[in-house]
C-alpha cells in the first residue's frame, strides 16, 4: 500500500489543475464497486468493460475476489428468496441453513448490509399492483 499525507496529494493534483479538496478512501472494494453502480440497481448501471484503468490497476479484482463472486451471488439470492431484512437476519439464516455461507456473510458485512439495502429500496419503488376487481 502506498500511503501519502492529504497536502502531498493536493500538490500532486495542482499540477493538473485537478480537484481541489481531497478525501481519504475509506474502503477501496467500495469505491471499485461504485463505478458501475454494483450494489445499486436503481442506479445507472454500466458495464464493467466500460471501465477505463490505468498503471496496471484492477479494479474488478478489488470489487469482487473471484472466489467471492459464487458467494456473493449465493447472498444476493438469499436475500432476495427470503425477504431478508436485516443484517443480523441474513447472518441468522446462513447459521441455520447455510454455514457454508456464514464465513462470507461474517466477513463482508458491508456488502451484505448494501445488499439487503438496495434489494429492499428497490422494491419499495416498484408501483404496487392493483387488487383485481371482478
């Protein structure tokens, strides 16, 4: 990891007339997954070949490991199957009936809670169906 004080980086961008206010990236995997919206679906979604990287930069193998992407898919289907709620239901249900799961659930807690949160703020903006009147 290459770490720099916030002054030496506004120094380095006034060079190319850059951003004016810089901010210390909290977690690097998401941000990677913000580029395209990832855990956003009611956001635009853009294709990861979209991407433009440079000096030998990943960001796909920061956004999602390949050996979390079965996983992470395995969660999202959770959530949606089950009408997961919350965080502490998910980790509950992986306990119960999923262990192989649990691990992943444990350890990603901020993809699971974006998950459950944009499962869920998505389907609170679908119009509701109307009851068929005979």
């Amino acid at each position: 990891m290459n770490t720099t004080t916030r002054r030496n980086a506004q120094r380095f961008f006034e060079q190319f007339n850059g951003p004016k206010t810089i901010i210390r990236l909290e977690s690097p995997r998401g941000m990677a997954r913000y580029l395209i919206h990832l855990d956003n679906p009611e956001k635009a979604q853009y294709l990861p070949e979209n991407v433009l990287a440079f000096n030998g930069a990943d960001w796909q193998k920061i956004a999602i490991p390949d050996d979390d992407k079965q996983e992470a898919m395995s969660i999202v289907n959770l959530v949606a199957d089950n009408g997961i709620q919350g965080y502490y239901d998910l980790l509950k249900l992986c306990e119960q009936e999923h262990p192989d799961l649990l691990d992943f659930a444990a350890r990603q807690t901020v993809f699971c809670r974006e998950v459950i949160w944009s499962y869920w703020h998505a389907n609170s903006n679908k119009p509701k169906k109307e009851a068929d009147h005979d």
